[in-house]
C-alpha cells in the first residue's frame, strides 16, 4: 500500500538539485521551494485528553521516566497488532493522525525519517524517539531538546546520510523542530564556518549550543519580567490600601464632611 | 544551566490545565515519578524486556511510603546516599542488598510499632500484620500490582488504541481487501479489545 503522495518524491528531487547553490538569492529560493510544497510550519498540537498528553519529559535530559516508558511499551504494544514489534505506515499514519494535528503529507515525512532502516515500518526505539520529539514541541523544549540529543537529530536531519545537512532539510522538518526562518538564516550564515550552505555536524553542535544559550537568556529575561510585573502589583496594592486607609481616618472624614457642607 | 531535577519536575507538574484533578491523579501516580534518575541511562531494551528490575527501587520506595512511618526515611537515606556515589559507575542495587533493606526496613516498622504503644494503638493494628503478612505471604501479588499500569491508565490507553485500529481496519479493508490476513489480524485485535472493554463496563455496572 503507497502512502506516499507522489508530491513528495517530486519535492526530495528538486531539493536535491537545489543543495549546492551559493548566493543568497538561491538560498532563499530554497525556503520558498520547500514552502511551496506545503510544508508551513503550523503549529503541531497534540490533541488534549490523548495518552500522549498525559505523558512529561524530563525537563534536564528530554527523555521520558521509567514509567512513562512502561506505560508507552504497553501502548505501542496494543498497535502492534500484528506482532511483529513494528507498526507499518498505515497504522503510523493513524495513530499520528489521531493523536496530533498532523497533516497527511507531514506524517509521511516523518515516517520516511524515522524509517532509516528503510524497512517500511517503524520499531520501537523509533517510535520512543519521536513521542520524545512530539513532547518536546508540545511543551516548546525543542532547544533544549536538540542540544540534549544533538546526534540523533542531526542524523534524522540528514536523510541522504551525506553528514552534512542543507536549509531544505531543516525547513522540511520546522513543523518538528520549530526553527524559524530567521534562526535559520542566522545559523547558516554565523555557523557555517566551511562555507557550502552545508553544516557538518560540529557547526550543528555548535548551533544547537548558541540557541540553548539563547533559550537560557530567553528564560531568565521572562522571569525577570514576572518578577517586575508582581513588584508592580505589590506597588499598586500597597497604595490602594493606604488611600483607603486615609480615607477612613477620622480626620480625613472630618474635612470630607467639611468640604462637602 | 542544569536546573535540579526535582524542581523542573514541580515547574512541570504545574503545567498542565488545573481542571484535571482525577486526571491529573493518574498521571502523579504514573507519569511523574522517578525523573532525571541515573538509570535513565540505560538501554531501552533492557527496560522494555525487564521493566521490573529497573524501578524495583523506586516502587518499593513509593509503597513503604503509603505503609509505613516516618522511620523508614533514615534507611533510605542511607541506600540514597549510596546510590549518588555509585551513581557514576551506574550500578543497580543486587537482589540480595535489596531484601537485605526491605529486611531492615521491616524490623524498624516493626520495632516501632512494639515500643511504642500509643503509636500502635493510634495505627490500625491491620498496618503491622499487614506489613508481616506482605513479606511472608502473597509477594508475587504485590509485585505484579506493583507491575500493573493503573486502570485508568489502562482504559484510556485501551480506548484510544480501538479508535486508532478501528479507522485502520477501515483502510486495510478499501485497501488490501475483507479477506486478507492481516485485516483478519485486525480485526481479532479489535475485537479483544471489544470484549475487553465491555467486561470492563460490565464490572463497573454490578
């Protein structure tokens, strides 16, 4: 059964003709190529009340405990319905289906990543891997998520096995990853030390360890904000109560009724 | 940088909607526990094949909490304190010291509860016997519900799975055919998990 849309095929041979341009006009051709086939990174959501939603990531390493990890061997479990430890592209595409705002040309893209073996069917090591991904965009960890586990996302990246991935593979998976078209300007034009539009995968290290610095920066900046939002509250509270209380002494109620005679 | 595993774990736990409390419990139960622990590190098969060896620890640790007193704590801190130093070289507590402790942990709950009698008239006395009759007898039984997911778990899991595999068998049946094996193998499982889920509605009912 071909679930792949025949778009796709036509898309990953015009990408590959596109990989090695050098100016930045071409560039940018690129990302209006890859967005051309429908590939806009709209928000993925996973639905709320799914198995999934209930699950967390660990915040410090991006990986699922213990249990949630049982709990998911069960669950995939239940899918594989032929008991083969995999899951083929149809019941992929209708638990991705099912559980997140996927569309159908993204749920074949992510299949054909995580189908590395080429078996047309994804075991489980895959499908823990990409829950772990689905979390980490839920819960907007993608950073953090990619500098925890640089290696792997860097080898999903590179789906030619080249080591070296371009501005198409990174724009084909933004729905994933969520590494916006400025990010991906800026990345290619500060990290790629070797100049071929290319990154190998010490200028992607190096990359995945700029945004989480930047993440960081973000975070605090955010609490920073909050701390001066509650400062100001206190400060607006404290003087309400003390109008209030100038108001009800009886010297204050005295020139009230004064003034008002 | 790193932020402490426990802290990101209460800023996570309060991230979710707050209307979700008999939901919420489920996942506390199960979803929540044992973060950013050293054994993260190790292997997913060994945790698919032997789920129970890995987290023996930690789900003893939760149970002796439910059971037993405050006293407890003090042998645990000891098992924790060797833990962080054998963290590095990632071993797993044996079999054996791990009986040893549960051992220890037993006779102090139990010499608790004999020296102190206000304590044992305040705790039911079915708390002791209960600990007693727990180690000696019906150990497999505790362990296997240690094993159990909760049914609530269960049942969401079971029920999302039946919808998944239900419009599945539907693509199965425009593409491959009725007839063919493995849209009989579908069906079979959506069945069983048919049948499933009725004696579930069935208990439930009576």
């Amino acid at each position: 059964m071909d679930c792949f849309p025949p778009c796709f095929k036509t898309f990953a041979i015009r990408a590959s003709l596109f990989q090695h341009s050098s100016s930045e006009a071409e560039f940018s051709l690129q990302l209006q190529a890859a967005r051309a086939f429908g590939l806009k990174s709209a928000r993925m959501k996973l639905k709320e009340g799914s198995f999934l939603w209930y699950l967390y990531l660990d915040k410090l390493y991006c990986l699922l405990s213990v249990r949630n990890v049982k709990a998911l061997v069960d669950y995939f479990h239940l899918l594989d319905v032929h008991r083969k430890n995999t899951l083929n592209d149809v019941l992929f595409y209708h638990f991705l289906h099912h559980v997140t705002t996927l569309k159908r040309r993204q749920i074949n893209i992510v299949f054909n990543m995580l189908d590395w073996s080429a078996m047309g069917e994804i075991g489980f090591d895959q499908f823990y891997m990409l829950v772990c991904i689905l979390l980490a965009r839920e819960n907007q960890l993608e950073e953090q998520f990619i500098f925890r586990h640089s290696r792997p996302v860097f080898e999903l990246l590179d789906l030619d096995g080249e080591l070296k991935i371009g501005a198409d593979n990174f724009h084909m998976y933004n729905f994933l990853f969520n590494i916006k078209r400025q990010e991906l300007r800026e990345l290619y034009h500060d990290f790629d030390i070797t100049g071929d539009r290319l990154l190998n995968y010490k200028e992607f290290k190096l990359f995945t360890m700029f945004s989480m610095d930047k993440y960081q920066e973000r975070q605090k900046a955010e609490k920073e904000k909050e701390k001066d939002k509650d400062k100001d509250k206190d400060k607006v509270l404290l003087k309400k109560k003390r109008s209030h209380q100038v108001n009800m002494s009886p010297n204050t109620s005295f020139w009230n009724k004064w003034i008002r005679k | 940088m790193e932020d402490k595993p426990l802290k990101a774990l209460d800023k996570s736990s309060g991230h979710r909607a707050s209307g979700k409390s008999s939901q919420q419990d489920i996942r506390n139960l199960w979803t929540t526990a044992t973060l950013s622990q050293p054994k993260l590190n190790v292997a997913l098969s060994d945790v698919c094949e032997d789920s129970e060896g890995s987290s023996v620890s930690s789900r003893t640790r939760r149970w002796r909490k439910q059971t037993a007193g405050h006293d407890w704590d003090a042998s645990w801190e000891a098992l924790e304190d060797r833990k962080d130093k054998d963290s590095f070289k990632q071993e797993e507590l044996d079999e054996h010291s791990l009986l040893e402790l549960e051992m220890r942990l037993d006779s102090s709950v139990g010499s608790h509860v004999e020296d102190d009698d206000e304590s044992r008239t305040e705790k039911p006395s079915s708390v002791s016997s209960f600990n007693i009759a727990k180690h000696t007898h019906h150990r497999a039984y505790w362990m296997e519900q240690h094993n159990r997911l909760p049914l609530p778990l269960i049942e969401l899991m079971e029920n999302e799975a039946l919808e998944i595999l239900t419009k599945a068998f539907r693509s199965y049946r425009s593409g491959i055919g009725r007839d063919h094996f493995l849209t009989k193998q579908l069906q079979r499982q959506i069945e069983g998990l048919k049948r499933r889920q009725n004696k579930r509605l069935h208990v439930s009912a009576h």
